[in-house]
C-alpha cells in the first residue's frame, strides 16, 4: 500500500511540474498583453477627457447661441425692415 501511495505522489509531482510548465509558458505573454491594456486604458482615459472638454466647450457655445439668438434674429429683421423701407421711398 505505501508503494501505491508513493507512486501516486510522484505521479502528482510530475503533474504539477508539467501545469507549472505550461503557466510559466504564459505568464510572459500575459504579462506583456496586460500591460498593453492598461496602456491602451490610460491612452483611451486620456482621449475621453480631451473629448469631454471639447463637449464642454461646444454645449456652452450652444447655450450662448440659444440665448443671444432672439437678439441676433431681431437685429436682422430691423436691418432688413430699414431696407426695405429705404427702398420704398
């Protein structure tokens, strides 16, 4: 019984050993494509805050618009009323 027990312990080493192989096999290309990600992470956090400003930038642009537009058409219509009658007399 104790031969048994020694075979099946020998027979698990071996086993270990070829699952240790194998992992250390991936553990540099892992590695390497992890820090490709979090480099691509980094890269696209940055691009995001750079859009974010610019978002920012063009949503204040429209408020102004929206709220100078009234005076800006009212302009418009005055000078071409004004026109209009100068060309009427």
């Amino acid at each position: 019984m104790a031969m048994n027990v020694e075979a099946e312990i020998r027979d698990l080493k071996r086993r270990v050993s070829e699952l240790e192989g194998s992992f250390g096999f991936l553990t540099n290309p892992v590695k390497g494509v992890h820090r490709d990600l979090l480099a691509f992470q980094e890269k696209t956090e940055q691009h995001f805050a750079k859009v974010d400003g610019r978002l920012d930038r063009v949503e204040k642009g429209v408020k102004d618009l929206h709220h100078d537009m009234p005076g800006i058409v009212s302009e418009a219509m005055r000078e071409v009323l004004r026109e209009r009658d100068q060309t009427r007399k």
